[in-house]
C-alpha cells in the first residue's frame, strides 16, 4: 500500500512540471507559430521565453545553429528548463 501511494505522489509531482503538457527536460515535437527577435516562440498555441544559455541544433541534433535558422512553420523539438522557458530546441524531421 505504501508504495502504491508513493508511485501515486510521484506521478502527480511529475504531471504538475513548470510547462503545461510537458516535464522539465521532456523533449516535445510542435509547429513553430510565432518567433520573435524578443525571445518569444509559440508552439502548438502555448508561449514560451528562451532561456538566455539557449542552445539550438540542426536536424542532427549534434551540429549547433543560430535561432535566425528558425522560421514559423517549421516543426521543432525543444526542451525547457525548471523556469518553464525553452533550453534546447532543434529542427525536426517531421
């Protein structure tokens, strides 16, 4: 019974993470909606901030890209850190 409830209380821990829908450190695939020079992006109609250590890779996901390389449409996989802002994002191949 113990660890039933222990399970249960982690689960809950993890479905309430900082971005609605997605867990710290949980890559998530979206279409690119709007990205602005600000440091905004929309993906899949939520807004995110890129977090200011920011890294951005290629479809290989290893080579690293500037975020002009972006553009709205493209599809995406990106993390976010305990702030709830983007961490790493890459070009998908969706």
């Amino acid at each position: 019974m113990k660890q039933r409830l222990l399970m249960v209380g982690l689960a809950i821990l993890i479905l309430m993470g900082p971005a609605p829908g997605l867990c710290q450190g949980s890559p998530a695939a979206s279409r690119i909606d709007t990205i602005t020079d600000e440091g905004v992006v929309v993906l899949g109609d939520v807004t995110y901030t890129i977090a200011p250590d920011a890294r951005f890779f290629a479809r290989d996901e290893r080579s690293p890209i500037a975020i002009s390389a972006f553009n709205e449409g493209d599809w995406v996989e990106f993390s976010v850190n305990a702030d709830g802002q983007i961490d790493e994002m890459w070009l998908s191949s969706e």
